[in-house]
C-alpha cells in the first residue's frame, strides 16, 4: 500500500500506519501510556475494572471469551 489510504498512529508518533491504528511497538506504547496517566498503573487498572486481588481471575476470564489465546 502506498503512502494513500495510511492514516496518522493513534500514539501520536508522527508516522503513517496502514494497520490498524499504531505503527509498529506503538500499540504498547499507547496501552502502558493511558494506563499510566488514566489509573496510575497496572495494578490499579485491573482492579478498577474488577480483576486481581479479591476480584476475577483475568486470566480465566481470557480463557473462557477466547480472546487471546496467550494462557
């Protein structure tokens, strides 16, 4: 694909992506950056969202709605 039809990284990097959003490494960038300036960090993220400590085994809730395949 040509330089048509890529759009600006969602990261604010400057580059053009014909992907998704993010260019390259810039999807994790941009997962780890809103969660540090919207929940602190991660710990914090999971819990506000009912994971963790006392709350839903994260992942056991993958397994079981097949997201990722990562467990």
């Amino acid at each position: 694909m040509g330089e048509q039809g890529k759009r600006d990284c969602l990261c604010g990097c400057g580059r053009k992506t014909s992907g998704e959003f993010a260019s390259g490494g810039c999807d994790q960038f941009a997962r780890t950056a809103v969660i540090g300036l919207e929940y602190g960090n991660t710990a914090r993220f999971l819990e506000r969202h009912g994971y963790g400590r006392g709350g839903r085994n994260l992942r056991d809730e993958d397994k079981r709605r097949g997201q990722s395949g990562y467990g």
